[in-house]
C-alpha cells in the first residue's frame, strides 16, 4: 500500500470559534473550506490536518506535529497568546502542547532527523 498524503481530522463543538483559534496556532488562513463546517490547512507536500464540527468527539483528539525549530515555535505561538506545556521525559524528544477550546490536545516536538 502507498499512502501519497495524509489528513489529520480534529472534532470540535464550535466550528466557527476553533477555526478562528487553528488560524492562530497555524499563523495562516485554511488552504481549503470544503463544507460551512471544515477547514483544512496543508502543512506540507504530504500532511493536512482538518478541522470539523463533530460534537460528538470533540476533546478527544491528539495531534502532534514536527517542526524544524521548536524553540521559534514556541516563540510564535507565545507571542500569539498560546499557554504551552513543556515535556522532557527520559529518552523522548522535548515537546511542547497546547489545548484547543474543547480539550483536543496538540503537540509540537524538534525534527531531529532535520527535514523541517
């Protein structure tokens, strides 16, 4: 099987006020509006993450995302007015997360294989 992209789907309860908050964390308007209920935004050649009204499963999402400097990040999204958690545990890569409104999780962690 050859998986050419993939789309990260993220539930939330109030469509309209999480757009307006993945605006902020990803610093850019969505790339696509498919339904009056769905944003997408294209993070790269091969990632999308979507976000869509689904009550029903809102909060229970976890995305994580790489990038290639975690520190500027942290930077951006400080400056934007995110509240961000900092892991380092054991062996595993130092992350940085965030809650969105309804509790979904996003994490942020350094390429350290430095494709960002």
């Amino acid at each position: 099987m050859a998986i050419t992209h993939a789309f990260a789907g993220v539930a939330v309860t109030d469509f309209a006020a999480a757009h307006d908050w993945y605006v902020r964390l990803f610093g850019r308007a969505a790339d696509m509006l498919p339904h009056d209920s769905e944003a997408v935004w294209r993070l790269s050649a091969w990632v999308s993450v979507y976000v869509v009204a689904d009550p029903e499963r809102a909060g229970n999402g976890l995305l994580t995302l790489a990038v290639a400097d975690l520190d500027a990040c942290a930077d951006r999204l400080r400056a934007d007015g995110f509240e961000l958690t900092e892991h380092a545990e054991g062996t595993a890569p130092r992350r940085l997360t965030v809650n969105d409104d309804d509790g979904n999780t996003i994490s942020f962690f350094q390429d350290l294989a430095g494709r960002g």
